[in-house]
C-alpha cells in the first residue's frame, strides 16, 4: 500500500532509518503524508516502541491534524506516540522538574496590563515622551520585541527598539522580567530559556528526556528559532535520530525569532545527515508552480530546488491592475458571483490573501453590499482613530464649517501657532473674535490670519491634495518631526500613517465625501465583526486572511490584492533579508491555490507613488485589465 501511494523520494524519507534527515518539502508535496508515514514505518518495520516517538509542531492544530492523520493510518490503534507544540512540549519537561501548574503561565490579559502599567511607571530620568502611547498595538510590538531578546539567547542591549528609546526598552524589559519572577509566573518564551537553562545546568534531568525521546520529528522546521533549535539539539543527543521536515522558501516569521539559516546550516551541524528533496507538487496547477518558482529563484539565501506539478494543465494565473481600491473591490466581487455559476462551487473554495488585514476594509465593504458571506480572522485596525488621522479630519471639518470648537482647539497649534486656549471663545466664533481677543500679540494675530487663509484655500482642493497641503503647504509633517526630535522618539508610525492617508484620500472625489466614509468607518467594521460571528454558524464563506495566516491551507481559488510597492514588499522592508522575507511571503500566499490565482494591483491614475509590486516585475506579464 504505502509503494503504491508514496512516490520514490517520498518513499526514500518514509524509509530512513536512524541518523539525521533533512527533508526539503515544498509547497502540497505531501509533508503530512510523509511524515505519519514515516512514524509507521518506525513502529512496524523499525521495531521502534511509540512512547519513543515525539513529533513537534509549532501549532495546537497541526498537532491535532498530524496525530488524527496517525492515528486514521494506524487504523484506530492508540499508539503512544507524542505530539505536541515546542511549548507544551518544553512545558510538560518543566512540570516535572518544577511541578509548574497552568496558574503559572501569564495570560494574555495579564500580559499587556503589566505591559501597561510598566509604560506609566517609566522613571522621570529614563522617559524620553510626556507620555508613551500604550495602545494594544504598541504593546504588541513591544512584547514582540521582548520575544526577539529571548528567542535569541541575546540581552536588551543587542537589538535596537523601533517602538520606544533604547533606555526605556531596557527599563521595561528588565521590570517585566522582574514582575514575572516575582509573581512565579513564565510566558511561552521563558518555556524554552527554563528548559535550555535545565538541561545545561542539570545533564541528569537532560538524560531522562533524551532516553525517553529517542527519535524526534519536527514539522515547519524553517520556522525554528535559534533557542528552540539549540534545546532539539540537546534533546536528540547522543543518538541524533533527527527528522526535519520544512521548506527555507516558506520561512516568514522572522519576526517571530525564525532564521531560515538554521535549515540551510543544518547539514553542517549535523555532517552525516540526509538530504531529501520532496520535488512533486500535489496541489496546484502547472502555471501556478511555474510562476510562484520563477519568483522565488529571486531569493539568493536558499536551497536550490526544482519542484514539478503533478498537474500538468495551463490557465490557473491571472494578473489585473484597476484605477482605485474601490475599483479593485468591486472587480473581487465580480469575480466571485462568476465563479458561484460553476456547478458544485461553494464560497468556502475562495480566499482574499492580504498583506495585513488593514487592507480588508474595501473588499469587505463591497461583499457585505453584495450579499456574499465571508469570513474575517482579525478585525482590520481603525486608521482613523490614529492621532494624525484625527488632526487631519479635525483640519478638513473645520475649514468646511468652521463651527466646532473642538476642532479648532485640536488644530490650532499644529504646527506651533502661539495661540492661547484661554484666548478661544467656547462657542463658534468668527476670526474677528479671536484676532480681537489676540490684539496684544501682532505676531499671534498674523499667525492667525495665515491659518484662516489656509483654512479657506483647503476648501477648494480634492482630498489628496489636500492632505498634502496640510502635511507639507502647512507644515504638519515639520512640526511633527520636531515634536518627535524634542521628545526624542521615532517620528516614522506617525509619517507612515500620513502616508496612508494620503492613499485613502485618493479614493474620493470630494472632502464631503471622504468625511461621510470617515463617519462611517466604525460602522463598517462593527458589521465586519457581527458578519464574521454569523458565518462561525457556516462554514460556507469566503476567506479573507492575511498573507501569514495562510500558511498551511489552500484553497481552489485564490486573490491577492493591491500587490503594489510598500505593500509587498513591506515599505519597511529594506535589507535584503527583509526583502528576501517579503518574496517568501508572497511565494506562500501564491502556493495556496490549487486551481485560479489572480493577482491584483492598483495602477495610480493620478498625483500618486503606488507603483505595482517589484515581484510583479519578476514573474510575468500582466493580462490586459478587465475594466
């Protein structure tokens, strides 16, 4: 049965006997296949007792999927075989050493209040701002940053924080250690540091586990951090009976700690171990594999691979570009309606892959309108509640009424215009009334006077150009920068979120028009929120996940919108192993389909900078528009 299912390559890892294996496993290659393959073979024909078996995966639900596939191959017997993530894994070796309980793991919650309260009670002498901003998504990134020290075995000093001042990173770094040990309670990366720092110190302990664990399989393996792979490494010594299973061309979570270097350096570690090539793509059309390889051959730090389909048809990849996202939704949309006339189509065959789910507003707008079920995995983030975002509405309502005095008193010094909020009356007021109550200040009086003849030339722009006049006629931008230099913090969230502005503005006509969207945005999103909670009940929707979600599913069709610069790649990408991340995740989102990739991106038709994506440049040429 197994010669007759698994082809020869497949076979030759399936068959390896001890010793370290690399197994190279591209996209629908059948790494599953292989790998509950391999610990059947183990157990049958290598006399290998399960309980010796330990399987890792670096999620709950691939745990749960390889060992049901086990266990269906097995044909209901209940081997005892043990699979589990890295951290449950490293936490049950803990909970024997330091009868640790779950009361000793940090829930999330808990996390980002001490987080919190950490960013308040930053001393006087190391505080850099008047106040840091401790939104969840500061908060995420900060806690990002503290994975990135611990993933890496490294102290606070060797990275460099983009979310506060180096001083305040150590500061809270070093208290949040502190409040956890404090508190006995340990996160998901203090399970990996406890278990390096156990085995190191204690080889007794690190004995017991490797005799327990004789022969050990990790799956996704190119998403190993350096810690992690240093514990597998003790844990799978003397015998090094090591299979790894993973594809360097799929490593995406680099800024998780994974460092596709420690797949390509694998051999070196490990001098006589095996290389295989899983060289069969299963899953997706010619074309598809065709293209997604051209794409990937760009990248320099890889293995060189030729994977083949086994599906030999043409016509699976298409490529438009539209005016505007709205454009661009509408045509998403369209697409599906055509493909629900196909006999037997269901909506659950579609996903809309995106960079980060702040670009699902548009789409999901457009298929709420539609009627078409979709299902959201994060509700994208509200641009508009941003500082900037607010400012720039502020400026754009009050110079078309000039009636809200909160407004005004938001705008009036931004940049720096010397006036004094005593001097502005509470109810709306005319110029004359506040020049009036400025008299003994002339230069205030003339900063006024250009503010007012600013206000009233915006009221003649488009929404692009007038939040360019703003940012830089006005001088918003500048007085940002200076606020940031003064406060000594990155000014670059703040620039990048002008910049998204700016590209939203491009999508109306008029100011009015862009303000009654504004207005409407939460709504939008609430509905977003209540549509998602109705198709948990169904499974039958239409996926919209980002680019790093996808990783691990497919699907018959599959749509990448707004493939444009400083979308994919990132803006922020910059490096060249940014940029060779950024090409890995749009291989990933590509191999996803099975059947129809479509490939879209926003062509600037006017006073813009959107360019099409560079990796659009490297696959192919584009198909003529549809509208």
């Amino acid at each position: 049965m197994l010669e007759q299912n698994a082809n020869k390559t497949q076979l030759e890892a399936i068959k390896h006997g001890d010793g370290a294996m690399l197994v190279l496993a591209g996209p629908g290659s059948g790494k599953t296949f292989v790998t509950t393959q391999r610990i059947k073979y183990l157990i049958e024909h290598h006399h290998v007792r399960p309980e010796s078996i330990l399987v890792i995966t670096f999620t709950k639900a691939a745990a749960a999927e390889m060992q049901e596939r086990f266990v269906k191959l097995s044909e209901g017997r209940n081997d005892p075989v043990h699979f589990g993530t890295f951290h449950s894994v490293f936490f049950q070796i803990l909970r024997h050493t330091y009868r640790f309980t779950a009361q000793n793991i940090i829930r999330e919650g808990d996390k980002y209040r001490l987080l919190s309260q950490i960013i308040s009670e930053i001393p006087d002498e190391i505080r850099t701002q008047s106040q840091i901003d401790d939104s969840s998504d500061t908060i995420q990134r900060l806690l990002s940053e503290v994975s990135t020290v611990k993933n890496n075995g490294i102290t606070p000093q060797e990275i460099k924080s983009t979310t506060v001042s180096q001083a305040e990173f150590e500061y809270i770094f070093q208290v949040y250690k502190q409040e956890m040990n404090r508190n006995k309670l340990i996160d998901f990366d203090d399970m990996v540091l406890l278990c390096r720092d156990l085995f190191i110190s204690r080889p007794e302990t690190l004995k017991i586990w490797q005799e327990r664990f004789r022969y050990i399989l990790v799956d996704e393996f190119q998403d190993i951090c350096p810690l992690q792979y240093e514990v597998v490494r003790l844990l799978a010594k003397p015998q090094d009976n090591l299979f790894i299973v993973g594809d360097d061309d799929q490593s995406i979570y680099g800024f998780r700690g994974s460092r596709p270097e420690i797949m390509l350096h694998f051999t070196k570690d490990y001098p006589g171990a095996r290389q295989i090539l899983l060289d069969v793509n299963y899953r997706s059309k010619k074309d598809i594999v065709d293209v997604a390889g051209k794409l990937i051959s760009h990248n320099k730090v890889r293995f060189d691979k030729k994977v083949r389909p086994q599906n030999e048809q043409f016509g699976g990849v298409k490529i438009y570009s539209f005016q505007s996202k709205c454009k661009q939704a509408e045509n998403i949309a369209l697409l599906i309606r055509q493909y629900m006339t196909q006999p037997g189509a269901r909506y659950s065959d579609i996903a809309i892959l995106y960079r980060t789910n702040n670009h699902t507003v548009y789409t999901a707008d457009r298929l709420m309108k539609e009627g078409i079920p979709f299902s959201v995995k994060e509700k994208p983030k509200n641009i508009y509640n941003s500082g900037v975002a607010k400012d720039i509405i502020a400026y754009l309502r009050y110079a078309l009424s000039e009636d809200s005095v909160e407004d005004f008193l938001r705008i009036m010094n931004k940049p720096v215009r010397y006036i004094k909020r005593i001097t502005v009356p509470r109810d709306p007021f005319q110029m004359s009334e506040l020049i009036e109550n400025n008299r003994s200040t002339g230069y205030v009086i003339e900063n006024i006077v250009d503010f007012y003849d600013n206000l009233h030339f915006l009221r003649s722009l488009n929404p692009f150009s007038a939040v360019n006049f703003i940012r830089k006629g006005i001088g918003y931008e500048s007085f940002l920068k200076k606020q940031a230099l003064d406060q000594g913090r990155d000014v670059s969230k703040e620039l990048e979120e002008l910049d998204e502005l700016m590209q939203l503005a491009k999508e109306f006509e008029t100011v009015p028009q862009w303000l009654e969207q504004i207005q409407n945005y939460d709504t939008v999103m609430e509905e977003i929120a209540r549509q998602e909670s109705r198709q948990k009940r169904s499974e039958d929707a239409v996926s919209m996940v980002t680019m790093h979600a996808s990783k691990g599913l497919e699907w018959k069709v599959v749509v990448l919108p707004d493939v444009n610069e400083g979308v994919i790649p990132h803006k922020k990408a910059v490096t060249d192993n940014e940029l060779e991340e950024e090409r890995r995740m749009f291989y990933v989102a590509m191999t996803r389909a099975k059947e129809h990739l479509f490939i879209f991106y926003i062509q600037e038709k006017e006073a813009g900078n959107l360019l099409p994506s560079r990796f659009l440049d490297e696959i192919m040429t584009p198909t003529p528009s549809p509208g």
